[in-house]
C-alpha cells in the first residue's frame, strides 16, 4: 500500500527526468574531463544512446538502476502497490533496452552500459569511465589506420 495519495505520487513521478539526469551529467562530465567530445542523445541511433562517439561507433547508455531493474541492486526495488502494472512496465523497459542494444551491435557499434549506482561512488566511476575511454581509443584506432 502506498504511503502517500494518488496524487502526490504522481507528482513525485512526474519530477522524474528521462534526459539530462544527475547520473547522466556525472558521466558526461568525467568524459568531458578526459579529453572526450561526444554527442547527446542521438534520436537516429536505435534507443536514443545518452551518449555517442560516433567516429568510433560507441553507444553509452546512463541506466537508472530502478527503471532498467539493475540485477542484485539495492536501489532496483519492485513497488508494493499496483504491482502488475509495475511489473508489466519494467518488463518492457528491459525488453527495449535489449532490442536498442541489438540493434546497435548489429549496425558495429560497440553498446556501454553505465548504472545508476555506479555513478554513485567516485572510484567503481573512474574505473568504468576508464573502460569507455579504452574502448573508444581502441576503436578509433582501428578505424583510422
């Protein structure tokens, strides 16, 4: 049962934002920091990647960890209340996400995954921060020589 009433909870979820999120803005800034220029929010990419390095056809995706259900993640908890429609809605986030990433593979990109929680602690952030800036130089690399 929900805490609070219909319509303060629809309030709160309607303060949710699906760009330009904290997480989002934490990553593209510690890429900005390395040296990295990137485009945002390519709506010609399948699943609209959050970030793209399109000379090395890198696609990152900045996941919230409770809308795309983070496996074994404290913060990917299931709602008490309206729980079929709960459990309907993220089944189909995870499927799109799925598909998008497919997609992209299909077409050589090479798909990142970045979780919200991740962005939470400085150092697991440096160190998949830092697999992005290998696989975008590796993948540079290879494109131009």
């Amino acid at each position: 049962m929900d805490t609070i009433s219909k319509e303060a909870r629809s309030a709160l979820m309607s303060r949710i934002k699906s760009k330009n999120s904290k997480p989002e803005q934490t990553v593209r800034s510690a890429l900005h920091v390395a040296g990295l220029r990137f485009r945002i929010h390519r709506k010609d990419l399948p699943g609209t990647p959050d970030i793209a390095f399109v000379s090395a056809r890198v696609a990152v995706f900045v996941h919230g960890c409770f809308w795309h259900q983070h496996p074994q993640c404290k913060l990917a908890s299931s709602p008490k209340s309206n729980t079929e429609y709960w459990r309907e809605k993220l089944c189909r986030n995870l499927i799109r996400d799925a598909d998008a990433i497919e997609a992209l593979r299909r077409f050589g990109w090479e798909v990142a995954v970045i979780w919200e929680c991740e962005t939470r602690d400085p150092v697991r952030l440096q160190k998949v921060i830092a697999g992005v800036i290998a696989c975008v130089h590796e993948r540079k690399k290879s494109r131009c020589c």
